[in-house]
C-alpha cells in the first residue's frame, strides 16, 4: 500500500454526519415522527448544493479567461450535465418530502420559527454564480435578499453579487466567436437576406391561400409583427431599445453567436458550443421546475398560511419562477431560428474552418 489504509466509516465521517440530526420535538418532548424526514431532506439538499458550487465553480476557473481552450469544452459540458442531473435529484426528493402530510408538518411546524429555506447561504450563492443579477431578485418582506442571511454571509453574498459570473463569462465567450465574419462570409448579412426570403414566401403563400380580404389582411399583419420582432436582433438600434425594455441581457454580438452557433450547430467545430448552450437552457429551467414544485408544497403544506420565515410562501416562491430565470436569451432566441432549408450555404473556406481538421485534409 502506497498510502496508510483508511477505513469507510472514517473516511465518510459518518459519526458527524450520521448525529447531525437534532430533532426540536424531542428537545421540548413532543412526538414527531416526520421531523426526521424534513431534517435529512434538507441536510441532504445542502450536501448536493455543496456538490453543484464545486462543479459550478470549476467550470467558472475555465471560463474567466481571456480564451478558453477548446480542449476544456468537453470537459465543460460534462460538468454541467453533471450539474443538472444533480438538478433533476433535488426535483425527486421533493417527491419524497410530500409523503410527509399537512398535518405531519404542524406536529413540529412551530418548533421552526423563523428558520426557512430562505436562508440557505449556499442555495443563494448558486444564485450568484448563475449570474441572477440582485436588481432582479425579489425582496423578501420589503427587505433585500441577503437580510436574512447571517450577518457574515450577508456580506459575503454582497460581494458576490459583484464578482465573475457563469452568464458574464459565457456572454463574453460568445462575443469572441470568430466565425461571423470570415474573409468571404459575413454571416448577419446573409442571415438577414435569407429571412427576408422567408417573410416574402410566407406573405405569397397568405396571398394565395386566403381569398377572404380580412382574412388576408389578418395574417398579413401577423407577418409584419414576425417582422418586427426579428428587427429587434437584426438591427442594432431596435436592439438597444428592446434591452432597455427588458427582453435581452445579453449583448448583441454575444446573442449574433448564440445564434449562429444554433442555426449551423450540426457543423462539427460548433457541437460542443450548441451543447454547452443546450445545457444552460437546462440549468435554466431545472431551477424554475425545483422553484415550482417547491411553491406547490408550500401550497400543500401550508395553503394560505405565513411561511416559517414570514413570507407569504407559496406567493412568494411561484413569482420567482419567472422573475429569476437567467439564461432566457437563449429561449427567446428560438423565435429567430430559420428552417434549414433557408439556411445560407456556407463557403469551400467556411467549410472546411468548422470542419473537422482531418476530415479537410490539411
């Protein structure tokens, strides 16, 4: 043996691990028999968050670089596959949690005041790292976020909130896509020119179709807002004026290579990029569905009554579902995907730059 043997029982500290759990009810001599339940269930969330900072924050070490090595893509996207299968777990348990009954809770639902799952330093750090801004997070009681958070963690998240990012990080990885513009391909220009294609074949297939004038007119005009929905990506300036208006965060350079990275991902250079954008969208909605399910046990547990934290609950936990998504640029980027069919060919030279090397050649 290389190394001094070490024993499972040690190793996993079980004895700190496995006596972590001090149940309130006993301490004031009252029966609860779910109390256990509701304590490893949350131990256990805390546990699995711990798994997701060390797996968030390596890929933030890879990613806050001036260049990111194609190398790590893999093994970027790996780590966030791992992430949200540990997503789609912490969704799960909460299966396990509702076997507990309304009325199993509130045998020791008073012993709890004012703890709440509101103050998990951990849960808001993911938050953070995500890159859910604090402009865009919900008061909590009329006050910020971080107040119920311990005095030392409460200033830990503030600074947080300032620091790198996984969406600044991967926004500025995609402004330094360097395949827009290649010596003969400029990709917004024939990106535009093809929906423009588009717009003009659906107007001729209304016209044909609808013999009825108002009816004509009807999915004419639905063409001219599909129209000027699309302006806000294609033009700069109605870009600007759409960011002010909240439906972008991301800049336009970085959404121009989200974009492009979608519509030709089948190219062999941009199948990692695609999944790696496939994955935060996951990440993305696997938080809202744990958000969701976790506003629909409250409902459950508690209906209409004030959280132990003393917030409204289910109220509370339901409106975040939408106010904090974070990557939602790349959802809204859907409504300008093109059909492959219209997707501009690329060059011999564009060709063979997103090829694989030993498939060109060279």
């Amino acid at each position: 043996m290389r190394y001094p043997p070490t024993h499972y029982h040690d190793y996993l500290q079980l004895d700190q691990v496995l006596n972590a759990q001090k149940l309130k009810s006993q301490e004031f001599q009252a029966s609860a028999h779910d109390e256990m339940l509701f304590i490893i269930t949350h131990q256990t969330y805390e546990l699995w968050f711990k798994q997701l900072l060390h797996e968030l924050t390596s890929v933030l070490e890879i990613f806050n670089k001036q260049s990111v090595s194609e190398k790590q893509m893999g093994l970027v996207v790996h780590r966030l596959k791992r992430f949200t299968t540990i997503q789609k777990l912490l969704i799960q348990q909460i299966d396990i949690l509702e076997t507990m009954t309304p009325l199993d809770f509130l045998d020791f639902r008073d012993f709890l005041f004012p703890a709440s799952g509101f103050q998990s330093f951990q849960f808001r750090q993911l938050e953070s790292l995500m890159g859910l801004p604090a402009s865009q997070r919900l008061s909590l009681n009329s006050c910020p976020y971080h107040r119920v958070l311990k005095p030392d963690q409460s200033q830990k998240m503030q600074k947080l909130d300032n620091e790198i990012n996984l969406f600044k990080c991967v926004e500025q990885w995609l402004s330094r896509t360097p395949f827009l513009k290649i010596t003969g391909f400029d990709f917004w220009k024939v990106y535009i020119q093809s929906v423009e294609q588009m717009f003009a074949s659906d107007r001729q297939t209304i016209i044909e179709t609808f013999q009825n004038p108002e009816d004509q007119k009807k999915n004419l005009d639905t063409i001219l807002q599909a129209e000027k929905s699309f302006s806000s990506l294609i033009l700069e300036e109605e870009y600007k004026k759409s960011k002010v208006q909240g439906m972008w965060r991301m800049s336009f350079s970085a959404l121009q290579a989200a974009l492009f990275i979608q519509l030709y991902r089948d190219q062999p250079i941009l199948q990692l990029p695609f999944k790696l954008l496939t994955s935060l969208i996951d990440m993305d909605e696997l938080t809202t569905q744990w958000r969701y399910r976790h506003a629909l046990m409250a409902k459950r547990m508690l209906g209409t009554k004030i959280g132990t934290g003393g917030s409204s609950g289910y109220d509370y936990l339901r409106q975040t579902t939408d106010q904090h998504r974070i990557f939602q640029d790349f959802n809204q980027l859907t409504t300008f995907l093109i059909p492959r069919s219209l997707l501009p060919e690329l060059s011999e030279e564009v060709e063979r730059k997103l090829g694989f090397y030993y498939g060109n050649n060279l």
